[in-house]
C-alpha cells in the first residue's frame, strides 16, 4: 500500500519514550502515519510534523485504511454528491462502505485467533513437551516460571475461537455476531492475569540460560523441529501478554463500524467494556504482586518477628496508624503501631530512642473478629471511660480487644479500613486471587538479600510501605522498556520488551546513565 502510494495509519498500542531526536515518541492511542515499513522491526513514521523510527511491535496497523464512504460522499463527473444508495451498489446489493468496514474487523479478529491458536500449539508442542523430555536440563518449577499457565490459555483459546467461528458467517460476514463470544469467555481470560504477572520472571530465568550454551542450542533445535519463525523464545512468549491487550482495540473498531441497528450492536458495545474490565483486573492483581515484595521487606525490618511470614495469609496493606490499646484485666492502656493487612491485623512497639525501629508484638486474627463502634463514655466491658474507641470482638466472648484513637477522624478512617479489608477479602475469594508459594519465596528470599546489605532500615508510614527496587529491575533497566500510561485501563498492565536497536552510540551512552520510567 505505502509503495503504491497510500497513505498507511497505526495506532499506538503503548508509549514510545525516546530520547532519540531520531525516533518518533507517542502515546498510547496516537494515530501515526507509517510512510516506510521496509525493516520488520522499525518502521519510519509521522505525526503532524514529527518524523522518525519507531517499534513496529508498538503499534496496530488499521484494520480499514479508510473511513466510511458514507461519510465522505464522492463527487461524480457533473459535480453531484454520490447518495449512500448509490455507494451502496458499488460495493455490491446491500453493501455499504460501513459494512465492508465491519467485514474488514470480523475477518481481522477470526484470522488473528487462528494465527495465535497456531502460535500458542507451537510453544506447548514445540518447547513445554520437548523441555519435559530432558529431566537433567529442566525441574518442573523452572518450566513454571518459564512458560507459566500458557498450555491453560491455549486450551481456553481453542474454545473460543471455535465458539467465534460459529458465529462467523461465510455469505455475510458483517452480519456476524461475535460480541456475545467475549461475553461468554471473559471470566475464563482472567486467567491472562497469572501469566503477565509471571512474565518478568520468565524473561529474567531465560535471561539467566541465556548465558548458559547448551539451553541456547537447546531453544533452538525446538524451533527448528516445529518450523517456527525467526523469533527468540522470550519473543514467543511476549505474544499472550500482547493479545489480552488487543482484544479492547478491536472491539472498539467494531464498534465503531457496527450500526447502533445491527443485532450485533449492543453485545459488542457490552464485549468493549467487559475486556476493558478485565484488563482492569489483570492491572490490579499486578499491582497487587508488586505489593508482596513491599510487604516481604517491611517484615524484613520487623525487629523480634515471630510466627508465619504475612505473606502466608495476606497480599495487601489496607491501613496502618498508631492506636491506644486497652488490655484486660488491668485495663492496661499501651501505644502501639498497627498494620491492617487482609486476613491479619499486626501489633508493632517503636524502639524507644530509634522511632523508626519497630518490634513485632502479636497479631489478631481478622477473620473471627466482629468490629464495634463504641459510643465515648464508660465501656462496661473494660469499667472505664473510653473516647474515640472501637472493639474487635471474637466467637469466643472472652477474646475483646478495645482501641482508642487520638481523633474522631482517625477513629472513622479505622472503621472505613476495617470495612475495606471485609470487601477485599470477599474479592479476592469471588476473583480467585491467590499467591503461588514460589512467589511468596521469591518475594522473602528477596527481602533477605537486601536486608543482609546493611542497607538502612525502610520508614514506615500510615499511608504505604516503603518502595523497593522490584526484583527484576535490572532486567527492565537493560531492556529499556517503555512507560505505560494510565489513560487507557489495559495499557498499564503491560511491560513489553523493545526490538534490538541498530547499534547506536547514543543509546550505548544514554542507557547507562538514564533510568528510563517503567
């Protein structure tokens, strides 16, 4: 198209940071025209009046290169506008321009799922069964952390695009009805979120092998043997965490070429939402594994800790704050620190002279407790005159834990938390939200490491636990991976590796120097 002289759009998929005056930068969602697309990797584009190269796996051609004609009435030889009726019998009996429009997406979306389908064999065939035949280069788990659940997905795919292939009509394919395909399937691609939230491990252990011959040549007899593209193994198993993130795209350009008539109209518009809801939750339960290794090094700079880790039970940190607890029978007031995870609340004492020092205390189990509003007055539980105060309330009737606040706000903001910590329980149970044990070990081996360091303790603070440098930091920091914003719900998701660059002084300079966002 573009040697032919057609002007050839993409949309962007993720941003493009560059500090290359070379390349063209952009945010998600960009329209960039592609004016050279001879390199498979990077393509020369522009924007308004900004050219450069840019990564050709960051982007999406368009489906239909051009808008409706219903739009854009053509001009015939006497100067008259061309009716829509008209347009209509030049793409033939009841075929309008929007209609080839939607045709264009239909057949987009059921060759890509065949293409994927065949991608996905390749790997569960081609590499999986191959690694488990040789038991002295691979243990179970590594094949785990390689290729997380992907034989999972490939087995979920082959249902849904047979059940889209039924949908699909050969005579007329704008009159197909695929929206209630992906409504039917989005509980099931949930299960998208385990394997991009494995990603990064799988990219840092291949990049361990890597180094390593005999799994070089290895990955690449398997390719071979099953008569794969060029394409590196971690190459291969970028793919999964692209498609989750297409799905919304392509629904939204069959939106827009469905007719708000078309029986197909109002289960596609419900598909957009119901995928962009679950590129939300697939955004969440990372957000929620970033959190372990921040939960992991807090305990890790818990003085006196007993017990099973945090992670055993919990995966999120709902809210933190000091309190003044009331013990019986003495009624004996003590200021502690409290930590409300899911599951668990943790009782914590500050170093008297070190602030920041915290020893660890107890626990109280937050399943088995009821929380009470306690009105300010004597409390005839305790026999004392109590302000700002709420219990917890175990079955067993002599198990009673009373907390005063220092202000009524803060009192109410405990309650609200106490609320929260309830509803994301009752999530993650409805959500199927868990942590492997290799993640909770990965996470604690890693919190070891960096306290052994003699690196400084981390402050904690009654909004957040102390940041840490993710696991796989340097991992990301050499494969100068792209920011991914915010705007749109499914982008944020993602880390995508870039394409090899052309050797470039500039970016062997910049990228010792610049920590690029995340």
């Amino acid at each position: 198209l573009i040697s032919d002289g057609s002007v050839v759009y993409a949309e962007a998929l993720w941003d493009h940071v560059t500090m290359d005056d070379q390349e063209l930068g952009f945010k998600a969602g960009d329209v960039i025209e592609v004016m050279d697309a001879t390199n498979k990797e990077w393509w020369w584009g522009r924007i308004l009046d900004s050219e450069g190269w840019f990564p050709a796996s960051f982007v999406r051609l368009r489906v239909n290169q051009d808008e409706p004609m219903e739009d854009y009435p053509m001009k015939v030889e006497d100067g008259k506008e061309e009716d829509a009726s008209t347009t209509a019998r030049r793409y033939g009996v009841g075929q309008t321009s929007k209609d080839q429009m939607r045709t264009n997406v239909i057949n987009e979306i059921i060759s890509t799922e065949k293409d994927y389908i065949k991608h996905l064999k390749d790997i569960c065939e081609g590499y999986i069964k191959q690694c488990r035949k040789r038991a002295d280069m691979f243990t179970e788990e590594q094949l785990k952390t390689i290729f997380g659940n992907i034989e999972d997905i490939y087995k979920c795919q082959k249902k849904f695009v047979k059940a889209l292939e039924k949908k699909f009509n050969k005579d007329h394919p704008h009159l197909s009805e695929v929206g209630s395909c992906f409504l039917e399937y989005q509980t099931e691609f949930q299960i998208y979120s385990e394997y991009c939230n494995n990603h990064p491990n799988a990219c840092t252990e291949l990049s361990r092998l890597a180094k390593v011959n005999k799994y070089v040549y290895f990955f690449e007899a398997c390719r071979l043997l099953q008569k794969m593209i060029d394409i590196s193994l971690d190459g291969f198993l970028l793919t999964p965490v692209q498609k989750i993130c297409k799905y919304p795209l392509q629904l939204a350009e069959l939106l827009k070429y469905t007719n708000p008539q078309h029986r197909d109209f109002k289960d596609v518009e419900a598909a957009l939402n119901a995928m962009k809801n679950v590129a939300r939750l697939i955004n969440e339960r990372k957000r929620r594994l970033e959190n372990i290794d921040k939960i992991a090094q807090w305990q890790s700079s818990i003085e006196d800790w007993e017990g099973e880790d945090v992670l055993v039970r919990s995966s999120e940190l709902i809210y933190s704050g000091e309190l003044t607890k009331i013990s019986q029978p003495q009624a004996k007031s003590q200021q502690r620190m409290f930590f409300l995870f899911d599951h668990q609340l943790v009782c914590c004492k500050k170093d008297l002279l070190r602030r920041d020092i915290l020893y660890y205390k107890s626990r109280i189990n937050m399943d088995d407790m009821e929380v009470v509003d306690v009105e300010d007055g004597k409390d005839k539980d305790f026999n004392i005159s109590v302000k700002n105060a709420f219990k917890l309330l175990c079955g067993d009737p002599e198990e009673v834990h009373l907390f005063c606040a220092k202000k009524p706000e803060q009192k109410q903001r405990w309650l609200k938390a106490f609320e929260n910590e309830r509803k994301q329980v009752q999530l993650d149970h409805e959500t199927g939200f868990s942590i492997t044990e290799v993640q909770k070990k990965q996470a604690m081996l890693n919190a070891s490491k960096q306290h052994h360091t003699g690196k400084p303790k981390g402050v904690y603070s009654s909004r957040a636990l102390p940041a840490i440098t993710r696991p796989y930091y340097d991992f990301l920091m050499r494969q100068k991976h792209p920011t991914l914003p915010t705007n749109l719900p499914q982008q944020q998701v993602f880390m995508l590796a870039e394409p090899k660059r052309k050797p470039s002084n500039f970016w062997q300079n910049i990228s010792r120097l610049t920590p690029f966002r995340k």
